[in-house]
C-alpha cells in the first residue's frame, strides 16, 4: 500500500500507564508516528517509528516564520469492533490546501490514507472503548530546513501521531460560554489564511482567549477583522444558530444559519457534515453573513432558539450564553432538541450504530481478538 515503508517497533507499549477512564485532549500520544522526508524535490523514506522527540537545528525556519500546517481527524471503535475514520478523504484535501496557501509541498491521499490505516493496525490498542472517546489523528506538515531567509524551504517533514482522546466538553455540563471578540481576530482579511490550518492563526488566538477565559467564557466568538460586526467562528469549531420555525419553537420548523467560507474561515468537515444532515431533516441551511447584532437580539427576543459549534474536537457543542461588549444573552433550554439530535446523529455514524448512508466512514478491521470486545454504546 505504502511502498516502501519501514515499520520500526516500539521495544515497550506504554499503553499500561495510560489512565483511559480519564484522557484529556491531547495529552498522551500512542506508541507510533509516520514520518516521511521531503528532499530534492520529493517525498520519501516512508516510515512508521517509536513516538519520540525529533531534533531541530535552532536555526530552522519554521521555528521562526511559522511555515507549517496540520490538520485533525478521529477514528473511532465501532459497534461492531472495527475502527471507523470519519471522511478522511476530506482532511487529506484539506491537508493540501492548507499547504498549497504556505507553499510547502503536498502530499499525496494515498500517503495520507495509508499511514493512517498503517497506524490504526499497530496501535489499535490506543482506540478507546468509551462513549464519546476516539483516537484523535494529527497529521503535521513541517519545514526542516534552516536558513533565516524569509523564502519556502527545500526540505520539509511529514509526521503523523495519534492520541487517544475524550469527550472535548461535557455534554452532560450544559453549554459553553461564548465572548464575542471586538478587539482581536484570529486571522487576517480577505486573502490572508483563515482558511488554513497553521499554527499562526492559532497563535494569533491565544491573547483574546486567555483573556476570554480569565473572564470566566470557554471559548471566543471570532467576528470580521474589518467591522468586528460579522460572526465567523469559534476558534476550533464551526458555529450554527438555529431559527424558530413559522410556527414558533420546538425543534421542527425553522432554519440554521452558519457563516459562509469566505477565506477567513476554517472549512470544517464537521461543518459540512453538520450541513448535510441538517437538509436531511427538510430544514433549510442559509450559509450567510450574521451580525452579532442580529443574534443578541435574535437570542434575546427567542428568534434564535439553539446555538452550537461543530468540530472533530467537540463533535457538537452546545452554547449557552454568548457576550458582546458587555450585554450577555443566554440561551433557554440547553441543549437543544436539534443541538441534541444532531450530536446523536453524528456520533451514530461515526460509531457505526446508525446506517452510512452519505458514505463517510473509512472502515479499518481490527483483528479478531479486538472485535471480540466492541465499544459500549447506549443507543438514542
Ligand atoms: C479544525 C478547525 C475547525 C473545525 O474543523 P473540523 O474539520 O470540523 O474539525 C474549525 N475552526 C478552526 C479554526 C479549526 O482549526
């Protein structure tokens, strides 16, 4: 599948001093990495080796300017004892998109695929049981080169790690709370890289959400860099306001509103999900700008009945309370009804315990011993 590749053990599993009752996102990585080189023009020397620390010379460029892109995908245990990876296709398109925007060079779907199958077989121990648990995968695209021009390197590395993960936010904990951003914003303007998945727009985050959550919010509500008048996204999740129908409230009825890609905002596969299985239903999606305005006041006079954010991290995430320059409004009834059945939904076929029906899981079969011991799933 991958030719070439050169699988290297780990001499010892640490899966035993994994605490998997407890995973905090991120935190612990499984026992391998892919890794592949670029040079004089071309990827090689796939390889699957001991997760471990890589060395850098200080002067490498990336550590300086920034030339890097990742992206984030998870697979899961299913029903039925096989590991699912939810539409990595998607990811690997957007892998290259990312990286096209920082001129480093691509990698191909099959690679990405591959080493992704490659390394849920050896490390299918680290893919949690639990409800809400995945296996998250964080492929990473980095120049190696060093030189302190400002000009793309020649040489750049591709690893890719996985790390066993839980819940993002609890979903028996209510909402999250939101702070509309008026100062900062995460990415640059119409041609900048909102778009892609690179460290600097997440660097660029970081003053506005430590100052966010010093205030006691989870997380920012990132508007336009131009007006700070148009809501674009929530740092690490795509977000959807859900009107009331014709009818009044109650779930059926109604439309979702999501903020349009525009080149400043990350198009998540979660988000694209999310819209496809919202049409499902016969509610309408209106991909449109939404002033901040329009939902305070939206909120306030029960027109906005359900807020919420989508990504691979939190799946869905309810929002309970959102503030703008000081005026706070706080959604009733959270989560709700569509927040709720659209979480079911996804998780549902990400876990196998609802039917494919768009086609999205990548299915990878895990041995017979490992299927033996399904994934508990309470259903509804
Ligand atoms: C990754 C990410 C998202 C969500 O994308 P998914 O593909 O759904 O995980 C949204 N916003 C930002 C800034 C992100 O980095």
């Amino acid at each position: 599948m991958l030719s070439g590749l050169t699988i290297t053990r780990a001499a010892k599993s640490r899966i035993g001093e994994v605490d998997f009752e407890n995973l905090p996102f991120g935190a612990v990585f499984s026992d391998h990495m892919f890794s592949m080189s670029y040079s004089e023009g071309r990827w090689g020397d796939p390889r699957i080796e001991p997760y471990g620390p890589i060395s850098l010379d200080p002067g490498t460029a990336m550590l300086h300017y920034g030339q890097t892109v990742f992206d984030g995908l998870k697979a899961f245990r299913g029903v039925d004892g096989a590991a699912r990876v939810f539409r990595p296709e998607r990811n690997a398109a957007r892998l290259r998109e990312s990286a096209a925007r920082l001129c480093i060079p691509p990698v191909e779907e099959e690679v990405f695929i591959g080493a992704i199958r490659q390394l849920i077989e050896l490390d299918h121990r680290w893919l949690p049981r639990r409800e809400g648990q995945a296996l998250y995968i964080r492929p990473l695209l980095i120049g190696t080169e060093a030189h302190l021009d400002v000009r793309p390197d020649t040489t750049y590395r591709f690893l890719m790690m996985t790390a066993p993960v839980g819940a993002y936010f609890d979903q028996n904990s209510g909402g999250v709370s939101l702070k509309a951003e008026a100062t900062y914003t995460r990415a640059a303007a119409k041609g900048g890289m909102g778009y892609a998945k690179t460290a600097g727009n997440y660097a660029a985050g970081m003053l506005a959400t430590a100052n966010a959550r010093r205030e006691g919010f989870d997380q920012v509500l990132w508007l336009d860099s131009e007006q700070h008048r148009f809501v674009e996204e929530v740092g690490a999740m795509n977000i959807f306001f859900k009107t009331a129908g014709a009818g009044g409230s109650g779930g059926s009825g109604g439309s979702v509103i999501t903020p349009p890609l525009g080149g400043s905002i990350l198009p998540g596969v979660t988000r694209d999900s999310v819209i496809a299985l919202i049409r499902d239903r016969g509610l309408t999606v209106e991909e449109r700008p939404i002033a901040i305005d329009e939902v305070m006041d939206g909120i306030a006079g029960g027109s906005i009945e359900e807020v919420f954010g989508a990504g691979t991290a939190a799946v869905i995430a309810p929002v309970e309370r959102l503030e703008y320059l000081g005026r706070n409004e706080t959604l009733k009834n959270v989560p709700g009804p569509l927040t709720l059945a659209l979480y079911d939904e996804i998780v549902g076929i990400q876990t196998g315990r609802l039917p494919d029906r768009h086609g999205w899981n990548m299915i990878v079969p895990l041995p017979a011993s490992e299927a033996a011991a399904p994934m508990a799933v309470s259903s509804g």
